[in-house]
C-alpha cells in the first residue's frame, strides 16, 4: 500500500468515525495469502485386515482450505467401513475395519483461492521395516548370535539376511544394496551375492503376535573382524523394505570368555627358601628324635 492509498484509507475512517475517533496513526495490517501446505503425519501406515488404521493429513492454509481425500481419481465419502474426521488442522481418514482391498495408495488434496495441493499415504499390509536387537560385539571369535525384531499384523513367512565383511572406506549405493547384486553362487537355502551371503530362514506362520522376533547364529566367521548384514521379511501381502545396515564385531583370539583354571600359588623365592630350610630342619629333627629313643630302649 503507498501513501495515496493510505491517505485514501484514512480518509475512509475519518469519515466512517469522524474526526474525534480519529487516531493520530492509522496501521494496517498486511495478511498474507499462499497455496495451502501439507504435512502428513506418516508417509507409510501398516495395518493388517480387521484393524482399525489412520490416514492423517495436516493443513496449513490462508484464507481456509477444503480438504478432500481420493483413492486414485475417486473422490471418498464417508461410508460404513470409513470416515473423515476434520479437527483444526488436522484431517483423517479413518478405516473402521481395514480389509484387504483397502491397501493402496491415498492422496490428501487441499485448495484454496490461491491454489491446490496434494500428499501420498500409502496404506499397506506388508511388514514394518526390521531392526537388530543383537550387542555390537559378538561373545566369540568365530561365530555370532544375530537377533531382530519385525512388526507386522500378519505371519511372517520367511526372512532373507544377508551379511558380509564390512567394506573399508564408502560405498556406493548399488555395492551396500545386496538385491542388485549378480549371485555367484547357491546351494540350498544358503547362497553367496558377490560379497554378501544370503541366508534364508522361515518364519512362524502361526504367530500372530504384532511383534516377531528372530535369531540366527553365524558360523565360520574370522576373529577381530567387523561384519555388516541387513535383513527383510515378507508376509502374505509381499516383502517389506532392506533393513538399514547393522554392523557387529567378533572377539579377537583371546577374547572369549573362559571359567578360570585353579592356578598355582607363586611365592617369592626367600619364601620358598625359608619354606625348604624349615621343612628340612622339621625332618631331621623328627630323626633326631627317633635315635634317641631307639639308643634308650637298647642300653634299658
């Protein structure tokens, strides 16, 4: 706003208010107006079928925005098994009871007289993303006792690990990713990617406990050597994604731990010294004493 506009708005409230109501400085506030802006709670929701699952969505936006929900091109309403719910900034998608064909891909879209703007929600029933609960430093030198834990609504079927020597220095994304890797060899359940070794183990298909846990031990390893492994695990409805890397150590050769072995006692040698006298000086005293008697009884 420049001064003639200024001068034109003063004029206005001079003459809406008259002069006595007239402030001395008139200020104007300036509101700025912009396209909506989006923010998803979460980018990957899981859920498994008969959960209840939440798509959220927060909008910022100046004058307010109209926030709609799509499955692909369908624009949703709410139904039976669904609802929106819109509290403030925040906006939901709600799923009273997931089923299996409600895994996809959403769109939370907000417009205003300013503009349009659109976010993605997957929803989906393939596992969370592993992590390894295993120590840093394994308790053995040529073995290692490696542990994780998925989530996941559903059984997991199989996992794949893979693991290898810790590469020196970086690397880049195709060499740390063992799927793009060619497979030199394979035998059965067990088969070499490059430098990567692949171990696949299956999974308890009766769980089904929200948590999965598993453990594998690692043999033929070299002490004092760094490994790294990542892992995945796949349900009925596909494989989740790479774990991020996890690194571990093993012993070196005298690192395992051992049950003591009864030692010794070592003593000084002036000790030992005075224990050799004094035993000996115990010994010929003791011979000393059976002369005497033995010399008694024959002059007696």
């Amino acid at each position: 706003m420049d001064k003639e506009d200024l001068k034109a708005a003063r004029e206005r409230v001079r003459s809406n208010l008259g002069n006595s109501f007239m402030p001395r400085s008139l200020s104007v506030a300036f509101v700025h107006s912009d396209a909506p802006e989006i923010e998803v709670e979460k980018g990957w929701v899981h859920a498994g079928p008969g959960i209840e699952a939440h798509l959220v969505c927060l909008v910022h936006a100046h004058p307010p925005a109209d926030v709609k929900w799509f499955r692909s091109t369908l624009r949703l309403e709410p139904t039976e098994r669904q609802r929106l719910e819109d509290r403030g900034s925040r906006h939901s998608l709600i799923f009273n009871s997931v089923q299996e064909e409600d895994f996809a891909n959403y769109t939370c879209q907000a417009d205003n007289a300013q503009g349009k703007t659109r976010q993605h929600v997957i929803l989906s029933g393939k596992p969370h993303t592993a992590y390894f609960r295993s120590p840093a430093v394994g308790k053995s030198r040529d073995s290692y006792n490696i542990s994780w834990t998925v989530t996941s609504y559903s059984p997991i079927d199989e996992y794949r690990l893979y693991f290898r020597k810790a590469p020196q220095g970086s690397t880049n994304a195709i060499d740390s990713d063992p799927t793009t890797q060619k497979k030199s060899s394979r035998r059965t359940g067990h088969s070499v990617l490059k430098e990567w070794t692949d171990v696949v183990l299956q999974g308890d298909k009766t769980d089904r406990n929200l948590t999965h846990d598993k453990y594998y031990l690692i043999r033929s390893l070299e002490p004092s050597t760094q490994y790294e492994a990542k892992v995945q695990a796949r349900n009925i409805f596909g494989w989740n994604q790479m774990s991020d890397p996890f690194r571990f150590t093993t012993r070196d050769i005298d690192g395992i731990s051992r049950e003591p072995s009864p030692e010794p006692a070592i003593l000084p040698e002036a000790e030992m010294r005075d224990l050799g006298v004094k035993a000996k000086d115990c010994g010929n005293r003791k011979g000393f004493d059976w002369l005497l008697i033995v010399l008694i009884a024959v002059v007696a």
